[in-house]
C-alpha cells in the first residue's frame, strides 16, 4: 500500500542507534543510508526512513500519527518492546492483547527518542 514511511529526528546517530535495536527484534535490517538519513526495510517491502528534516527546521512529533510494523509472532512484539526501552524509547502501551480490535490482536506501543509513536502488532493467535 505503501512506498516509505518518514519519521524525523534531531539527532540521527541516537536514532539509528534505537531503530537498529527495534528492527533487529523484527527481522529488519539498516538499508541504504545517507549524511542525513537511514533507511530499514525487509527484502520485499517499503522502506521506513528516519531523517533529518529537508527544511532545515526542528524534528516534531505528530499528534495522532503512528507507524505500525506487523510482526512475525508475540515473543517478536515483546522483543521490540523491550529493545525500545533499553534503547532509550518510552512506554506507550505494554505488549498485550487488543481484544477490541480483533481475538487475536496482540501490539505493543512505543515512542522512539524523538517521540515518534510506533507499534508492533502480530495479528495471529499463539
């Protein structure tokens, strides 16, 4: 559905720092990088960047906006949960089920150290 997601930073090495230790946890990897940017993706799907922004100005964070990365299984969500906090994010919704979304729904909430709202949800059930 989509291409990327962008997300910005204001301090590009601390980022890459904690989106490596997320994505680890869901089988994603550093892609093509730049002075400015870093790019993660798996082999066959978009792209989520982490930059800073193009117009020279201050990273903010959106109210109501977040990213959701779909993971392979709950101990994946645990795992992403966990390595955000030991990389300097904060807690915005442990890991657990979300029965009001779907039986099966089990997603944890997280902000990156820029305050970027991300999610890893596995919609399977254990």
């Amino acid at each position: 559905m989509f291409s990327h997601v962008t997300v910005g930073t204001n301090d590009l090495a601390k980022a890459g720092a904690f989106y490596d230790a997320v994505f680890e946890a869901l089988g994603m990897s550093r892609g093509f990088e730049g002075e400015a940017f870093i790019s993660y993706s798996e082999r066959s799907g978009g792209r989520f960047f982490v930059m800073s922004p193009f117009n020279g100005e201050p990273a903010n964070v959106g109210n109501g906006v977040h990213a959701a990365f779909r993971a392979a299984d709950r101990v994946s969500v645990d795992a992403f949960h966990a390595a955000a906090l030991a990389n300097g994010g904060f807690d915005e919704g442990a890991p657990g089920l979300r029965p009001h979304y779907h039986a099966d729904y089990y997603g944890a909430y997280v902000r990156d150290p820029d305050g970027n709202k991300l999610q890893a949800v596995s919609h399977e059930a254990e």
